[in-house]
C-alpha cells in the first residue's frame, strides 16, 4: 500500500495530500492549505518526514528534495 501511495504523490500530489488530510495523517493549518495550493510537493516532502519521525537531517534532506522538485516544474511551466 505504501508503494502505492508514492506513485500517486508523484503524479498526483494534491490528491494524495487531500486523502492524507481526509484520515487524518496531516492537519491542515493555514500553510498547508497555502502549499498544498502553491507548492505541493514540499507539502507532500514535509508531510511524509513529519509523520515518519526521520531524523533532523533527513527530514531537511526530504523538504529540500521535495522544494527541487517544485522549483523544477515551475521553471519548466515558466519556458512553455
């Protein structure tokens, strides 16, 4: 199941934060719904390191990786 759930946050990340947030794994505060608009997988990222409890250096590793990834399609999205 949780490969599963890592395929889908890599085509669908709004989609999987939504069920996440419907069973209750994050809790949607202002800046989740804020990211889950703009930036959705550095959400996914930060969603996934919190509720793993990686250590302090893999989490900054995962938001950072998940932050590329963002940055990446809105360059992408930019030049089209």
């Amino acid at each position: 199941m949780g490969c599963i759930a890592v395929v889908l946050g890599m085509f669908f990340p709004r989609l999987v934060l939504a069920v996440a947030w419907a069973i209750g794994i994050c809790n949607a505060t202002f800046w989740g719904v804020i990211g889950w608009i703009f930036i959705p997988y550095t959400t996914l990222a930060a969603t996934v390191a919190s509720t793993n409890g990686l250590g302090q250096d893999w989490t900054i590793v995962v938001i950072v990786a998940g932050m590329i990834v963002d940055f990446g399609f809105l360059a992408y999205s930019s030049e089209t």
